[in-house]
C-alpha cells in the first residue's frame, strides 16, 4: 500500500509510518482510507501534534510520538 493519508482535523494529511494496513497490529483506531482500512498508533497523540504544526502535511510516528516530517 502506498503511504496512506487521512483527513486529521479537518485537513488531509500523509502518514509516513505509525500505521498499519492489517487490523491485527497497531493499538490506535482504525480508519477508512477509501477502500482499505488503516489502524493509526496513539490517534491522539496525532492529534496534539497536527494541532502544534497547523501547516504539517506529513507526519511520522517515531520513539513513540508523532513527528511533523512535512
């Protein structure tokens, strides 16, 4: 699967890891993207980070908090 994106806030966003195609791994919610389903890791922790970098259309997942890449 090509690098999912996500409407966070009102505004879509591209997820470069903290996420997972498959439905068994992950501990976040799942999302629809389209057709397949996306579980993201710490859902809210996502959230705090698109509220603190408005502008971000990137994230990453990485030591365990989100990261704006973009």
């Amino acid at each position: 699967m090509a690098l999912p994106k996500i409407v966070v806030r009102g505004k879509q966003v591209i997820l470069l890891s903290g996420y997972c195609k498959n439905d068994d791994k992950g501990t976040g919610d799942v999302r629809r993207r389209g057709d397949r389903a996306v579980k993201v890791d710490a859902e809210d922790q996502l959230v705090l980070a698109a509220q603190r970098n408005p502008d971000a259309v990137a994230f990453g997942y990485v030591a365990g908090m989100w990261v704006a890449s973009a």
